[in-house]
C-alpha cells in the first residue's frame, strides 16, 4: 500500500519506506509488469510471468491466511516481487469496476 503526501511530493509504502512519489509510482508499475495475460495460458486468466501461476489462485491462498513466507516455500519458482505484483494487481483491478455486492 502506498500512501502519498500532497504536501511534500513523497510517498511511503507498506514497509515504511519513504520514495519520491515518482519512484514509488516507477515500482508499482515495474510490478505489475510481472502479471502477463496471454490467450494461450491458464485461458487469458492473469498469471505471474507467463509461468501458469494464476494471479487468482495465489490471491487465494493469501486471503486464506497464508503468509507470504509460506507462499514462497510452497512455490520456489516465486520472487517476494511476484506476490506483491499479485497484490497490486488486484488493488488495481478493483480501482477500475464498479463492485456491486448482494448480501444475503
């Protein structure tokens, strides 16, 4: 999550980082080149650089409480980066459509 001062032009983000809000923008974007869509695989679902792990999935084992320790030991083939991309992604998707909820 990144949180962005109007005032100063500076932008923290989870880990207490403080960037340039330029930069924090720069590493947002460079994480979200991570996710690829492709028709060929996982039929167009979003997947973490074309290596058939679906964005949804590991979505999934994070909401489930799943650290993002625990991700990486369960998939050795992942980056720390691959995660947060997973995240940003979903953050992103959600800033674009209009969620409407039925509670039953």
């Amino acid at each position: 999550m990144v949180f962005r001062s109007a005032r100063s032009g500076w932008a923290m983000n989870g880990a207490c980082l403080w960037l340039p809000r330029g930069l924090a923008f720069h590493l947002m974007n460079s994480l979200l080149s991570r996710i690829a869509i492709n028709p060929e695989i996982c039929h167009g679902k979003p997947v973490i650089r074309g290596l058939r792990y679906p964005v949804e999935s590991i979505l999934e084992y994070l909401a489930a409480g799943d650290s993002i320790e625990d991700v990486l030991r369960e998939f050795p083939d992942l980056e720390r980066e691959d995660l947060l991309a997973c995240l940003e992604f979903a953050k992103r998707s959600l800033q674009l459509k209009s969620q409407h909820l039925v509670l039953a």
